[in-house]
C-alpha cells in the first residue's frame, strides 16, 4: 500500500515539475515569466537546470 502512495506521489510531483518547465523554459509562455525566474536565479546563485537533473534523479 505504501509503494503505491508513493509512486503515486512521484507521479504527481513529476507532472508539476513537467509543468514548471513548461512555464519558464518552454513556449507560448510569458516573456516576463522566464525573466522573472532567471533573474530569481541568478540573485541567489542557482543553477535551475542542474538542479532539475538532480531532482529528476531521485523521481
């Protein structure tokens, strides 16, 4: 019962990764978005993409 609580859980946890890559790094979102969440980035010295790979690692 666990392990299907948490497969689920992983399954839900990686469709809203999906979806924030979607919204910052994909198109037709908006401009101001990717700006927002570059700019986010580069003020506290985050590398979002290794940090996705890392995240998806452990999905």
């Amino acid at each position: 019962m666990r392990s299907i609580m948490l497969q689920n859980l992983n399954w839900v946890f990686k469709s809203q990764v999906i979806k924030f890559i979607k919204r910052f790094f994909k198109d037709p979102y908006r401009n101001e978005d990717r700006k927002w969440i570059k700019k986010l980035a580069n003020e506290n010295n985050i590398n979002i993409k290794v940090k996705l790979k890392i995240l998806s690692k452990l999905l």
